[in-house]
C-alpha cells in the first residue's frame, strides 16, 4: 500500500503544483494515500524569507487565514479523488523552535489537520536545511557542536507535545557533511538518539522515513541506516514515510524503496487521519 505523507504543494513558497495536479499524479502512480505538508513557518526573524505562504499565487503571511483555503481545496480533492481509491489527507510541516511553541499551538489547534509534521529546519535563526543559507551555520562549527545543538531542538521538539512526527531526523548530514565528520560522534550521538527515541517511544511520536536524499545522489535515507538500527534495537517501530516532494514529477520517488527499508528494519508504516495514527 503506497503512500506519501511528506507532500508541498504551491502553498509552499518553495514549492510548484496544485493540489489537484498531485492527486492525478497519485492516482497514476497508484498511491492510496496521500499527505499535503505545506511548511509552517512563524518565526519573526526570518519573516523576510520564510514567513509566506501562496494562495492562488498570492503571497500571504503565515499568521492569516491561509488554512482556510488550504484544507477547503484539500476538501475539494478529497471528494473528487474519494471514488478513485485516493484518500487525501491534510497535513503541515512546522518549523519548529522553542520560543514559537504558543504560536505553533494556536494554528495547529484551531484547524482540523489531518497530521502535524515538526521539522527542525533552522538553529539560531539559520536555515542548515538551505543550500545558500547552510554555509553560516556550518562553518566555525564543530561537529560535537552542530549534534548537540540540534538534538537539544529536537528534544524539546518531541517534549512540546506539539506533533505527530518529527520530520527528516538529522537533516544536518545534508549539508554538514562537506565540513565536519559527524561518524566520529557516534557514541554521543547514539546517546541523543537513545533519549529521544525513548520520548518518542512514551508519547506516541513517529519518525518519518524521508526519502530525499535518494533522488539527490544519497545512499541513505533520512535518517541514515545506523538511527534505523537503533530504532530497531530499540523496539521502535512507528513510522511514516515520505518523498519531501516540492514538484508533481518528484511525487512518491522511492516510497516504494523505503517500505523495503521499513521492512528490513522491522518498522510499522503508519497514516493518520484526524490526528490519530493507524497502520498501513
């Protein structure tokens, strides 16, 4: 059963498609899920750049009644799509950052999403997701810093209560790697790892299996094959899976991979609907 629950469309100011074009491809491709995660970014330092989002091609602040529109046309899917075995669900990935928790609250408890995704994106108002922007965090950096830094985000990211997934764990290897070995951290990073699969584990938070880095050139998935490892040590096995997807033709690239990878590493695939996880 394939699906897709990491999905931008043209909300995303990064991102091309309507919600309508995904669908078709959906059905095409013969998903029988899928999830629109259009970003959620509120943070006031970085209002210039991220905090917008794309309604009908107008540009609109992240603080507004964007979502309306947002989940009426994913309604609009939904019916449309319904008699073709496509069950469209809607979703957002939060940036998240700890002095945004109240505000990340307030929109994602006032509308009826489907699945809450919480990234961790940016450190110290710096995007190290960002191929312009990744460079200023990296560099001067060690990598015991860069880990420890991002897994106290993380950590307080599971801790908030605030989402279903944490999205695209350590999406510092994307960029980092050009500039610090992040292999000769392995016992600390085990430690962050253990601890923060264990909140997950207690609070009910799945892990997403996000493919991207394969259609850039990666042999590994995010996270790499050493965190699925200790997910399977561990007893862990709530996951979702996604493409990280920003155009229609990259729509479920190597979903199908990643549930062999799922599988290898003993790994329940999970949807949600109306917040509340099931199993695919």
């Amino acid at each position: 059963m394939l699906v897709d629950y990491h999905v931008h469309p043209d909300y995303s100011i990064d991102a091309a498609g309507k919600i309508l074009d995904y669908c078709k491809k959906a059905v095409e491709l013969g998903l029988k899920e899928i999830c629109f995660t259009t970003h959620l970014d509120l943070d006031p330092a970085r209002k210039e750049i991220d905090d917008k989002v794309r309604v009908d091609e107008k540009i609109m602040e992240m603080r507004s009644e964007w979502p309306e529109y947002y989940l009426e046309e994913i309604q609009d899917a939904r019916s449309m799509f319904a008699g073709k075995g496509l069950k469209v669900k809607a979703g957002v990935e939060v940036d998240y950052q700890p002095h945004l928790e109240k505000d990340i609250g307030i929109i994602i408890n006032e509308y009826d999403f489907d699945f809450v995704m919480g990234s961790v994106h940016c450190l110290e108002h710096i995007a190290i997701s960002s191929s312009g922007e990744n460079a200023k965090y990296f560099v001067g950096r060690s990598a015991e810093q860069v880990l420890e830094a991002y897994y106290h985000v993380v950590d307080l990211a599971v801790e908030s209560g605030l989402f279903d997934c944490i999205g695209h764990l350590d999406i510092y290897k994307r960029y980092g790697n050009k500039y610090m070995d992040f292999e000769s951290q392995k016992h600390r990073l085990n430690e962050y790892l253990v601890s923060i699969l264990n909140k997950m584990k207690n609070h009910r938070i799945a892990l997403e299996l996000n493919t991207s880095p394969f259609r850039n050139g990666g042999k590994e998935p995010h996270p790499g094959y050493d965190v699925l490892k200790t997910c399977q040590r561990m007893g862990f096995d709530f996951i979702t899976i996604g493409s990280d997807c920003h155009c229609v033709k990259n729509l479920a690239k190597d979903v199908e991979k990643a549930f062999k990878i799922a599988a290898k590493y003993k790994l329940s695939v999970y949807g949600f609907e109306k917040r509340i996880p099931y199993v695919l």
